[in-house]
C-alpha cells in the first residue's frame, strides 16, 4: 500500500521533507504533522506534530492515505550548509567526483545540479558521501565506501 501512496521516487520522498501532511491509517486514525524524515526502503514516516511537540512513527502497512497540504514548508527541516559552499567550489567537487567515480568503472551521468549512478543513486550538493540518495542500502554503503577511498589528491 505505501509503494502506492508514497511512490518510489527518491527525490519525491526528499521533497516531502518540512511539508506538512495529512497521514489516515488502517485504524481510521489522522495524524497530521511535518514530515521530518521518510526512510526510503520501508517507506516509515516520521512527522512532528508541532502542537503536542511529539514525534510520530507511521509504518508503511498502516498508511491508508497520504495527503500533502499545498503550499506548505518548514525550511528550518531543510540543511542550510550548502549556501556556505562558494559556486564554484561545487563545480570542482562534481567534476572530481565525477571523474573518480568513472575512474572506478561506474556508469555517471549528469542531471542539473545532481549526478546519477548506475540510475540507482542520486548525489546533491556539496556532493559528499552524505548526499547520496538511495532505496537500495547496499548500493547506497558501496557508493559511500567509493566515495571514502577518493584520495584527497585525486585530480
């Protein structure tokens, strides 16, 4: 039920992050809060509701429905590191690792700000190890691993 209600879209699910939601549950049950992180393989969403200041854990097989209020984000959810990052040091860090991703035989394609891998991992700004977006957990600690062994020097 959640694969339907919360698709597979890694950037979707990291969009839903800061928006406010509206969450029915298999027991008739609203809960309506911020998404404050989805984990992309068992579709877990975890909402704060600001109003009894609580987190809340909704289990995929207890979603019923799945309703995002329009026109609603709380930037505070969202990181803010990236503005400190001068341009032009992003395009550098995507080039290099770009090349040292392709150096280890990965297929890299760039789309906009992001690079995709193998079609299965997504890496943002600052392009990090800690950007990297996956619902494959092992392909996503492989990718981090790779990441890891980039010499510093790497040119």
């Amino acid at each position: 039920m959640a694969e339907t209600i919360l698709n597979g879209d890694i950037l979707y699910l990291k969009n839903l992050i800061g928006r406010t939601v509206s969450v029915e549950t298999v027991d008739n049950q609203t809960h309506i809060g911020t998404v404050y992180v989805v984990d992309p393989v068992y579709k877990t969403v975890v909402l704060i509701n600001t109003t009894t200041n609580r987190l809340e854990l909704i289990l995929s097989h207890a979603m019923k429905s799945f309703n995002v209020f329009p026109d609603t984000r709380n930037e505070d959810f969202l990181r803010d590191n990236v503005n400190n990052v001068n341009p032009e040091d992003f395009v550098q860090k995507k080039l290099k690792l770009t090349k040292w991703l392709k150096h280890m035989f990965l297929d890299v394609k760039e789309d906009g700000d992001t690079l995709r891998v193998e079609d299965h991992l997504i890496i943002g700004p600052p392009y990090g190890k800690s950007e990297c977006m996956c619902d494959n957990t092992i392909v996503l600690e492989r990718i981090r691993n790779i990441i890891d062994l980039m010499p510093a020097d790497f040119k």
